[in-house]
C-alpha cells in the first residue's frame, strides 16, 4: 500500500508537465524546452523513487 501511495499521483505530474510544456512552446520555445527537460528529469526521479519502493516492499535494504 505505501508503495502505491508513493506513486499514486505521478502520471497526473507528467501528463500536467508536458501539457504545460505543450502550451508554453506556443508563447516561448525557450519555455517549452525548459518544461520538457524537467519532465524528463521527473521521469528520473520518479523512476528512482519507485524502484527504491519496489525494493523496500520487497524486503530489500534500498
């Protein structure tokens, strides 16, 4: 359960990240490109974050 609730709201994040990013390439590229590398690097971190989860759920000592 504390697994689920530690990622629970990341797809929201992402969708939310991009779409913003979306919009702000229409007024600044600049803007745009800055918003779609921070989505990446949340990728990353959410990815980090999960598989750190994952391990804890599992029994490890992540």
């Amino acid at each position: 359960m504390a697994f689920y609730t530690a990622i629970k709201f990341d797809p929201v994040r992402s969708v939310t990240i991009y779409g913003l990013a979306i919009v702000a390439t229409f007024w600044s590229v600049w803007l745009g490109a800055i918003l779609l590398a921070g989505g990446i690097i949340f990728h990353f971190l959410a990815y980090l974050r999960m598989s750190r989860q994952l391990e804890q759920a599992k029994g490890g000592t992540a």
